[in-house]
C-alpha cells in the first residue's frame, strides 16, 4: 500500500523497494519505507555511519537506479518501537539524469495509482 504526504515541494511515498548501500566498509541490504525524488528512509539491519558518502542501488519494479548520497541521519541510536521504525536517512547527492527521470517517473506512476482525481 502506498502513502502519500504531502509536508515538502515533492510527493514523499511510502513503499518497500529493495536497497543495497555500498560504504567504505563494505556491502548493506536493506528495504526502503519512504522515498522522495531527494532522498529515501530506509531501514537496514547494519548500523551505517552518519555524514558517510556511499552509493544506492534502489530495485525500482521496472530498473533500479543508482544514486550517490550521504547518510543524513539514523534514529537507531535512540527509536522506540511503539512511536518510531528504525532506519536511516539518505539524501541523493548525484544521480544521473536518466536515473533521476525513471526514479520521478515511478514515483509519479505510484502518486497517481494512490490519487487518481489528482492525475
């Protein structure tokens, strides 16, 4: 099921992709829980460092796309079950345009799914 809120300039959508997280120390899979064309949450059973530049994969349905970015934050540290999800916070730093169009477009096919007087 998809979610929608609308409290930025873009649509932020809630929805379980695969990710694979490329660090300095190596390899971390984990599923995204909300996406924007800026950035995604996501949760990861790996602890990945704050402020760290990697790479991510995102498994889009039709073709993953492939981003750089930094980890802005993690709640991790201090989540509670009963209010929070556990992940992290990443925003895109580089993307090609190519990838920036499929990513938009599969967020866009998704809002319009969800909202379909608003297409």
């Amino acid at each position: 099921m998809v979610e929608i809120s609308k409290k930025r300039d873009h649509p932020k959508l809630s929805e379980r992709w695969p990710v694979t997280v490329l660090t300095r120390d190596g390899e971390a899979s984990g599923e995204t829980r909300s996406l924007t064309v800026e950035g995604v949450f996501f949760h990861c059973p790996q602890r990945l460092k704050e402020g760290e530049l990697c790479h991510m994969r995102i498994g889009l349905p039709e073709n993953p796309v492939e981003v750089r970015g930094e980890l802005a934050w993690s709640n991790l540290e201090n989540f509670k079950p009963e209010h929070t999800i556990p992940g992290m916070g990443f925003c895109f730093v580089r993307i090609s345009r190519e990838d920036r169009e499929q990513f938009g477009e599969a967020l866009a096919s998704l809002t319009a799914k969800k909202n379909p007087a608003e297409s």
